[in-house]
C-alpha cells in the first residue's frame, strides 16, 4: 500500500499530519509521535477531525494547515 503523508503541525511530542492512499482514494488525518511510522490505527476521517474543536494551539494550527492546503489545491491551476 503506498502511503503519502504531509506534515500539518508538530512539536517535540507530538504530530498531526493528513494522509493519503492513492490506491483507495481515501484521504486521512493522524495524531501521532513526530518520527513514528504512519499507522492506519491512528488515522482519523477528514471529516472528524475538522468537526472536533480543537483541543490546544498544535492541534489548531494542524486544523488550520489542512483548511489553507485544502483551499490552496481549489484554487490553484
């Protein structure tokens, strides 16, 4: 399975990043250590993640990342 993965915000503990695998078309987010291996256990739908308040300035900032690189990929071309 091949994975992609973007690194949305981190600090020294922790990690969010949005995943995605090509070959399902499926689109991921996940909360994990900076320099773990990406773990579909840990993943999280789009959706979820962007209908939870966010629960501290990392996970803001990782929220806020995902809505600018989601705005950036519509309005580019």
């Amino acid at each position: 399975m091949t994975v992609l993965a973007y690194n949305l915000a981190n600090d020294i503990k922790s990690s969010w990043r949005v995943v995605f695998v090509p070959d399902e078309l499926h689109l991921y987010v996940e909360f994990c250590p900076p320099d773990a291996e990406t773990d579909p256990a840990d993943w999280m739908s789009v959706d979820d993640f962007l209908a939870r308040r966010p629960n501290g300035a990392l996970h803001e900032r990782a929220r806020d990342s995902l809505v600018s690189l989601i705005c950036k990929a519509l309005t580019e071309r």
